[in-house]
C-alpha cells in the first residue's frame, strides 16, 4: 500500500547515491504521478527516471527504484518489511479511522514474520495449486458465459465496454466459485471491493478514501455474516477450509495457531477483493495489448499453445501491479548502499519490466519471448497466492475471445484508471 496521506516518516535519514542527476529525477518523478500522459502511459517516463537516478532518493527517506535487478532484489529481501500497523501510526497517524486503510494493513500482505508465516501457512493449506487447477473446467465455462454476454451486447455493431463487462463477470466470478460465495451476490460485491482497492493508489483523494471506507464497512458486513455460515453448515469451499483451521488451531491472543476473528475477515476479504481488480487490469491490458499489436494476436489465435507466454508478456509489457512499497528495516541494503531505518522503498515494478539491462527490445510486445520472470505477483514471503488462479483465468481468456471474435476491435480511446493498479475505466471494442 502506498501513504494514503503522503505523509513522509521525518525521522528517515538522507542516504546519497553520488553520480546521479537527482534534480532532473526530481522532475521526471513529479510528472510520473503528477500528469495524466504519464498515466496513460508511463514506461517513458521511467526509461527517464532510470537513466537520470535509477536508484532515486526523495524527501523523508523515500528510494525509488528502477532496475529490474534492485526491484527484484527489494522483493526477496527480508530486511525490507511491509507498512505495519507501527510504521503507519508513525507515517499517516489517523489511519485507522479509515475501515479500508485498517482493510488493508492489517491483511497478512503488510504483516511481517512471525504473524505472516503463521497466516500464510493457513491460508496455502486451502489455495493450492492442485486446487486452482481442478478450477479450469469451472474457468472455460465462465470464461465462455462472459464471451456470450459480450457477443449479445456488441450484436448489431454496437460498441461494448469491455472493461465493464469483464470487472462484472469474469475475474468476480472465477474467485468467487474458488473461495465461495454465492453467485446471486457476486454483482453486489464488487463496486465495494473496487473501492477498497483504491487506497492503494499514490495520494488517493478524499472522495475516493470515503467511497473505500463505505465499500468497506459493507464487505465487513458481508464477509462477517458468510464467515457465520460456513461454521454452522461447512461447503467444500476456502471460505469453510479457512473457518476450519482459523478454529482448530485456536485464537493466536491465547498462545494459539489459528487466526483471530479479524485475521479471519481480513483473509478472506483479501483474497476475494485481490482477485477481483488486478485480474480485471490482466484481462484488460492484455486485451489491448493485442488488439494493438495485430500480428502478435494472429500467433495466439493459431497457437493456443502461446498463451502461457502470451501472459507472461502482457504481465511484463503492462503490468496491473506497477509499485510495490517496503520499509527499510535494520541493516537494509539496496544497490549496496545501506538504507536507513524506516524508509520507504517503491520498487516500480512496471520501470523494472522495461529495463534493457533484463529485457532485450523492452518495448516491443513479443508473446514468444522466452525465460520472461516478471514482478507483478511480488516476490519473497509475500509472492501472490492469487497469481495460478490469474494465470489460469488469462491462458483460458485470451486465445478463446480472439479466437471468438477475430474482427474485435477498439472503437474509441480507452480510458485509464490508477496507477499502482493499472486498468481501465473504459475500453470501448465493437465484436464485428
């Protein structure tokens, strides 16, 4: 999660990195999240930042990185730690009077040793790989239930928002027959778990925070009363997996193994509201990304067998996920420079993905490019639990929609949304 307030931690110490143009990286910052060409589209301005400071200082102790080798190295390293609960009360006093801030930094993603490897355990015994991949007859259906909804909605020419219809069918659908929740209820949840999504956007706004905070009192809600269910009558499903060792092992308050009542909501509004907008920005990105590169979707549409590299391309060529944020710990380390306490670290990871010193021809969108290890699913102790299950979906969806509608195509300029999760708001096609 980013500062929601943009409030720096004062007592960070400068650290330098001489040789550096830190002035012109200054300005190429401001613009990176200041302007809407560089929403719209970001990878010059982080060719820029890169060669002017690719390791980038900024006031109160916030680094910057740009390498694909320092971002990678950021994500493994066990001194870099996640925006506890401690560090927020330090760095943005008064989150906790937002209920999607506390959603979300007390989630086991911004939880640090020994509270995430005991949640992390718990929850990989119920999302496991064979699980996620005894999903894929329920994924070719749903996948093939959206490419339905799609060709009645473009019938007659009519211009369809894609974007739309992908976040109210597909990814909600997906995750929610894994973990449980009842379809008739899939169309409600997610406005509210877009919403929350939002605060971990770069200087979110105070309308947005409000709609987060009341998107977020609703999941609660929800979630709270699914969790009552699950215990009094259990399905084969994670929610009841997750209800089922969060009791046998007991209340951790107590000395137990188990999680609490508010790890337990937490979990399961995360993995529901994580596998909702950044699989939509997958989906999404992709669709573009082929739609724009013609002669690429022609290889897909020929060859189903390319759609395991097709992802990895679209993950490395636009990235839902462009920033992961660390705090420096004791002894931090970046680009064997020390960092000092409690600094803030934005590995962007979309910059990462361009980096010529990794990636040969950064900027062309290659599906048969080969030994592709992308950023975008994190890395370390904090690697997605999610990233099969968003795998799966986008394997399934791409070559079945080109293969579909092979005249699909954009009628309009797309409109972005966010930044460190990179999607759309609208992206106009027409089915032919």
């Amino acid at each position: 999660m980013t500062e929601h307030s943009g409030t720096p931690l004062q007592e960070a110490e400068e650290v330098q990195f001489p040789g550096r143009d830190q002035a012109l990286a200054a300005s190429v910052l401001a613009e990176l999240f200041g302007s809407e060409e560089a929403r719209a589209d970001p990878y010059p301005y982080y060719s820029r930042l890169r060669e002017a400071d690719p390791v980038h200082v900024a006031d109160g102790g916030r680094l910057y990185l740009t390498r694909y080798a320092d971002c990678a190295a950021s994500l493994r390293d066990s001194r870099l730690l996640g925006q506890s609960p401690d560090w927020m009360d330090k760095a943005s006093p008064g989150w906790r009077e937002h209920p999607a801030v506390v959603q979300n930094i007390e989630s086991v993603l911004f939880r640090d040793p020994p509270d995430h490897t005991r949640l992390r355990r718990l929850v990989n015994r119920s999302f496991t790989p064979r699980r996620v991949a005894r999903m894929r007859e329920d994924v070719v259906r749903l996948v093939d239930r959206s490419l339905d909804r799609l060709a009645d909605e473009g019938s007659g020419g009519s211009t369809v928002n894609a974007y739309e219809l992908l976040a109210a069918t597909l990814p909600i659908a997906v995750v929610g027959t894994l973990i449980g929740i009842p379809e008739r209820d899939w169309a409600d949840l997610h406005d509210p778990a877009s919403a929350v999504m939002q605060v971990v956007e770069v200087g979110v706004g105070a309308d947005a925070l409000e709609r987060a905070d009341v998107g977020a009192v609703r999941l609660n809600a929800y979630f709270e009363d699914l969790i009552e269910q699950r215990r009094r009558d259990p399905q084969t499903d994670i929610i009841s997996d997750l209800v089922a060792s969060a009791d046998a092992g007991g209340d951790p308050e107590e000395g137990g193994t188990g999680m609490s009542a508010a790890e337990l909501l937490r979990m399961t509004i995360l993995l529901f509201g994580a596998g909702v907008d950044t699989t939509v920005g997958l989906l999404s990105n992709g669709l573009v990304a082929l739609l724009e590169h013609p002669r690429q979707a022609e290889l897909l549409r020929a060859d189903p067998g390319l759609a395991d590299g097709a992802v990895s391309e679209v993950l490395r060529y636009d990235s839902p996920t462009q920033v992961i944020v660390r705090v420096a710990g004791p002894g931090a380390v970046i680009a064997d420079h020390p960092v000092p306490e409690n600094g803030t670290v934005f590995a962007l990871t979309g910059a990462a993905h361009r980096d010529p010193e990794q990636f040969s021809d950064p900027d062309t969108f290659d599906i048969t490019r080969t030994g592709t290890s992308v950023l975008s699913f994190s890395g370390g102790i904090h690697y997605c639990v999610g990233a099969p299950l968003a795998r799966l979906e986008a394997e399934v969806f791409f070559p079945a929609l080109l293969n579909r509608f092979p005249d699909l195509a954009l009628t309009g300029q797309p409109l972005r949304r966010g930044y460190v999760v990179r999607g759309y708001d609208s992206l106009p096609v027409t089915v032919g």
